[in-house]
C-alpha cells in the first residue's frame, strides 16, 4: 500500500517514461539488443575458401586451453637444451596429442623456429608422425624456419609423410635453392 500512495499522488516510479519508447530505446529494439556489445570486436566472415586462412586464425581455431597449452610448449622450447625429449614427453599428455594431431602448417612452423637447429629435423619428424593429415604446406613451414644448413635435410626427412606430395610437390620445390634441389 505505501508503494501505491506514491502513485496517486501523482508521482512516477523512478525510472517510468511518459512517452512511449522509441525505436533505439525500446526493450525489444533490435538496434539496442545488437549495439549493446560495442566493445566487443567486429568481425567479417567469408564463404569464399581461397580467403579461408584470413578469416580464422589460431586464436579462433584452438580453444582457449589447447592455445595456452601449444603457448607453453613453446615456452618451454625456449629453455630446453633437450627439445626431442620436451616433445617425446608431451606424447603421454591426452592434451597435447589433441593439439599435435592437428597442427596446421602455421603452428607447425612455430614450434620447429623453436626448436635448436641440432634438434629440429627429429622433433619434426616426430610431429610429422602425430599430425592426422600432413601436408606438403607443413614441410613448406618446417623448411622455412629449419637452420639453412639442414634444409635438403629436413625436405628428405618429411617427404614420406607429404599425403598430397603428388599433387603439390611444387610448393616444396619452389621454396628450395636450386643446389638445394638437386641435392635433395
């Protein structure tokens, strides 16, 4: 009952309108429910697959446990003198043979640039191993951030393991020197 004295009164609620809602203000506002997380990042998404590796990146790929778990692999990477045994040793972690399974050629890269030049050509072996489908795009990456010394090393190490080498064997050959070419 005291709620009501108020109101006849002649005095609104706090809060009441005493006209009717527009349309940027109303409850049921399109332009209000959509505009109310501005600080939210704006992104455009594409159907159009020769634009696929712009559209989503590791970020968006990887959950935010296995992209904080890949993180610290490389971390660790970083401040190991024995990479194979770092990597041989996240063989056992369910989470990491997720991750390893799946690695795209970007990621793929990233772990081998850490990775010493001594030991590079085994720990991508040994990821060669566990990635599902292994592509001439992962050699690419691994030759690309392999120790110029161990390059035609590292292009006869992962070629087995190239499902689509057949068709796309010229990636590989195009990010080769020509001695590297023929001695491979």
């Amino acid at each position: 009952p005291a709620r009501n004295a108020g109101n006849q009164n002649g005095n609104r609620p706090l809060g009441a309108q005493t006209h009717p809602p527009s349309p940027q203000q109303g409850a049921y506002s399109p332009y209000q429910m959509y505009n109310t997380q501005e600080r939210r990042p704006h992104r455009e998404y594409s159907y159009d697959d020769s634009d696929f590796s712009s559209t989503i990146t590791e970020a968006d790929y990887r959950t935010p446990r296995a992209q904080g778990l890949l993180d610290r692999l490389i971390q660790e990477l970083n401040g190991s003198i024995h990479d194979y045994e770092v990597v041989a040793s996240k063989l056992r972690d369910r989470g990491y043979q997720e991750i390893f399974q799946t690695l795209t050629a970007k990621e793929y890269d990233r772990v081998i640039r850490n990775v010493s030049m001594n030991h590079q050509v085994k720990v991508a072996c040994l990821l060669a191993k566990q990635i599902k489908t292994f592509l001439c795009a992962h050699c690419v990456a691994a030759v690309a951030a392999t120790s110029e010394y161990f390059r035609s090393n590292m292009v006869e190490a992962l070629l087995p393991f190239c499902s689509d080498f057949p068709a796309n064997r010229g990636l590989i050959e195009e990010g080769l020197s020509e001695w590297e070419q023929i001695i491979t």
